[in-house]
C-alpha cells in the first residue's frame, strides 16, 4: 500500500471504526449471553414445555372420556325411565 493511500482513507476508517463503538455493532459474548437468559426468563414466563403440554393434553383426554361416559350413562338412565320416548 502506498503512503498516499494511507492518509487519504485513514480519516474514513477512523469514522468507520467509531460508529462500531459507538452503536456496538459487534457484541461480546458476555453481552450475547446475558440477552440469551432474559430471552430464556421471558419464555419462561409466557410458554410451556413440550412435556408440560404433553401432559395437559392427557388430562383433558382423560376428561372428555370421563365426561362422555356419563352423558351414556345419563342416556341410559333416560330411556330406561322412559322419559325420552316418543
């Protein structure tokens, strides 16, 4: 490189080198994993794991059996009665 090439753009690069500074443009990986927790605490919060999900499923399967078996029961009930008959 010559030296005139060097003073001509060196006011540029010394610009260009402040922005990144400036704006952190480049982050630490401090910085990267201290963002990666508070994203990790704020899903946390606001979702729940597979597993979590997975379970409650089970749950409300288990209750719509429970729920469907007495409605025939309550079926049964009626139409041995007679209440439903036409």
């Amino acid at each position: 490189m010559d030296k005139d090439f060097i003073q001509k753009y060196a006011p540029v690069l010394l610009v260009g080198i402040a922005l990144i500074f400036q704006y952190n443009l480049f982050v630490t990986p401090e910085k990267l994993e201290h963002t990666h927790r508070e994203i990790l605490a704020e899903i946390s919060k606001g979702y729940i794991t597979k597993s979590e999900f997975g379970n409650v499923k089970e749950q409300l399967a288990d209750i719509n059996k429970k729920i469907d078996k007495i409605y025939d029961t309550l079926i049964k009930e009626r139409s041995t009665d007679g209440f439903n008959q036409n």
